[in-house]
C-alpha cells in the first residue's frame, strides 16, 4: 500500500544523504509521492517498474500522488534561495 512521505524519510534522504553528497547546506527539501503514467514510458521501463511494484504490494496501473500546489510551493522556495551568477 502506497503511503506518504514522512518527516523521516525526508530527513533520511536529503539531510542525512543528498545534502551531504552534495555539501549543501540549508537546502529547500520536499519529497514528493511521485507519478507514474504508461503513456509516458517506454513499455519496458513500464513493466519493470510494474513488476517490481507488484512484488511490495502496490495496485497496477499509472498513478499519481503529486499535489500540484505542493510542487508549485516547492519551486518557488527553490527560486527563493537560489543564486543566480
């Protein structure tokens, strides 16, 4: 079953791992629940992505867990400490 992205798994993977790799500090961070749309993929990437998501449990089919208004409020705070050069 699919769930949400917790405060855990935000800080496992960008403080604790992406910030790191990349040395960056105060980085805006988010994780999003992602898409997956067939229509988009080529057919083998979509059925391995199936096959693997079948194996954990997860419903077949495309999907979507992103909310646009959080992507949006995402980039904005990405624009907002960004520093143009």
């Amino acid at each position: 079953m699919f769930t949400l992205p917790t405060q855990q798994t935000v800080t496992m993977l960008i403080d604790n791992y992406l910030a790191r790799l990349c040395k960056a500090p105060g980085v805006p961070k988010q994780v999003f629940g992602g898409r997956i749309t067939e229509s988009l993929m080529p057919p083998a990437e979509y059925k391995m992505l199936q096959d693997m998501y079948a194996k954990i449990g997860c419903p077949p089919g495309s999907w979507d867990h992103l909310v646009r208004a959080d992507c949006l409020a995402f980039g904005k705070d990405i624009r907002s400490t960004a520093s143009l050069r």
